[in-house]
C-alpha cells in the first residue's frame, strides 16, 4: 500500500473492528450490503495493508464498521477525516 493516509485509514479501522470483537465475516456483509464490490480476501488483505482500496471503497467499509460498534467505542475514520485530505471531499488537494 504506497498512500500513507490509506494505510492509516486501514491500521485504524482494524484496531476499531478489532477491539469491538467484529470478526472479518460480519464486517465484508455489512460492506457489501452498502454497495461494497471487495471480495473478503482483498478486504482481509487491506486491513492488514497488504493491498490499496479506492477511497469510496475505504469509506464503505468505514461505514460498515463504524454501524456495528456500540456507542462511545472508538470510530473507524473516513477518508475525509484523515491529517491533509480536503474537507471538501470534491475539492483538489493542497
């Protein structure tokens, strides 16, 4: 994985699943519900930062994750929240 705000998204989205006891299963059926088209592997594959994902797919799978943590639990982040990313998702880069 070469983006640095991609493999952050990825190691905190993990450790957010992780600490909630959400296992790999419940998190891909969540995510494809919602329009994900990652099979399990390459999900499995970027939790682990051994593979890039696009950042609306990232941004499902936060979704999906951060609708199966109980209140106050530690939030998967989206792409947007992430150090230098745009506040505007539709705006160009500094």
């Amino acid at each position: 994985m070469d983006d640095d705000g991609a493999a952050q998204q990825a190691r905190l989205l993990r450790l957010a699943v992780e600490g909630a006891g959400v296992g790999l299963g419940r998190l891909w059926m969540d995510y494809f519900s919602l329009g994900g088209d990652a099979g399990t592997v390459e999900v499995d594959a970027y939790l682990h930062e051994c593979l890039g994902l696009p950042a609306f797919q990232r941004d499902l799978l936060a979704h999906a994750a951060n609708g199966l943590l109980r209140p106050g639990a530690p939030r998967a982040p989206y792409s947007v929240d992430l150090p230098g990313a745009p506040r505007d998702p539709g705006a160009a880069p500094d």
